[in-house]
C-alpha cells in the first residue's frame, strides 16, 4: 500500500473502529501499515491534524444531494439524521468528529446550500446557522451519550444493563427516575427523532416572531 494521505486517514478510522478514540495513537496507525511513526509526519503534523482529516473525509462521504423544492425542516432532519448515521458508523464517531476543522471546501458549498433554503423560508442567515448548528450540537451530544452504551453497532455494554440499574435503585424510593431507565438507555432512534422534532417546532417558532 502507497503510503499518502488517503491511506493513512483510512487506516486510521479502521484503528479507530478497533480501539476508540482514547487509545487511538500515531504508532497503531504506523504499525497497522508497517511503517515507522515518523512516516507518518510526512503527511500529517500532528495526532489532531490527521483527526481533522479523518473528520472531514466522513463529512465527504456522507454528503447528500438535497432534492429539488427541500424546505427548511426537511433539510434540518436530513442534516441530523445524516450525520447521526455517518458518526454511528465508527467507534467514537462523534468523540472524534467534535471540534475537528473540516478542511473541504466541498463543506462550504453545502453549508452555502443550506442556507440559501432557509433564508429563501424566511429566516435571516444568523437564524439559519444558529439553527444548523443547534441541530449539530444537539446531535453530537445525543451521539457521545448513545455510543457511550453501545460503543459498536447493536453491542450494548454491559455497564449499562437496564435490568441491573432498576435493581440498584430497588431499596431507593424512586419509582420514576427507575422507569425511566426504560426512556433514558433504549430505543435511540426514536428518542432521537423525537428530540430533533422538539428543536425544529423552537425554530419554526422564530418565523412566527419574526412575522
């Protein structure tokens, strides 16, 4: 394998998937292409310099095309949506992606994209990034919680067994906080949905103020 910047950056959410973040080094990376840690410099400055690179690849092949006629709340809930899926795809995807410098400029154009679609719905450009980026916020905070419990796709970790935390809190008297265990720690994608959906009612509420 040709050592260059493609490889590294793909060898490196390989490791990533293998270790998480945490554990993730310049040296599993080199080892992993049977090369010396100092090869790696060649491309990459630093640990967080090739992170903002691995980063901005998953932003690039997550890229979507926005159909013809895409309101506002649709483009929000492709966005959040969008972006849940492409982090959940790697162990610690949103540890990792969380204040990375995406460096495409491919990322602006979309961005310029989805702007153009909600101030063309009324909203002023601060209104728009404002509301882009509480979405981002909001999905990236849900993502570090959910893959806190399931650091793999459908592995659940056993540090969070629903059944062993309601018998923790058998002798407390705390009947809600235990049923809501049921909430708090399962089904993900529609507690997800439901949160993102709470968001955009907010934001649609800034076009009526603003009417």
């Amino acid at each position: 394998m040709a050592l260059d910047r493609e490889s590294v950056v793909r060898t490196g959410l390989a490791v990533l998937n293998d270790v998480g973040l945490d554990a993730l080094t310049l040296r599993k990376i080199a080892s992993e292409l049977n090369v010396q840690p100092p090869a790696l410099y060649w491309h990459f400055k630093s640990k967080q310099d090739l992170i903002d690179e691995m980063a901005t690849t998953l932003m690039r092949d997550g890229m979507i095309d926005i159909p013809p006629d895409t309101g506002w709340r649709e483009l929000a809930s492709l966005y959040g949506n969008g972006l849940r899926q492409m982090l959940l795809r790697y162990r610690d995807g949103a540890k990792m992606f969380a204040g990375t410098l995406l460096r495409d400029p491919a990322v602006y154009q979309q961005q310029e994209a989805a702007f153009r679609i909600f101030t063309t719905d009324g909203f002023s450009v601060a209104d728009a990034a404002t509301a882009l980026n509480t979405v981002y916020c909001y999905t990236i905070g849900f993502l570090i919680e959910e893959q806190a419990v399931y650091p793999h796709p459908g592995e659940r970790s056993p540090d969070y067994d629903i059944a062993k935390r309601t018998e923790r809190m058998a002798d407390l008297d705390v009947p809600l906080s235990a049923e809501a265990g049921k909430t708090l720690f399962d089904d993900y994608d529609a507690r997800y949905q439901r949160g993102l959906d709470a968001i955009l009612v907010g934001i649609a509420s800034w076009l009526r103020v603003a009417e």
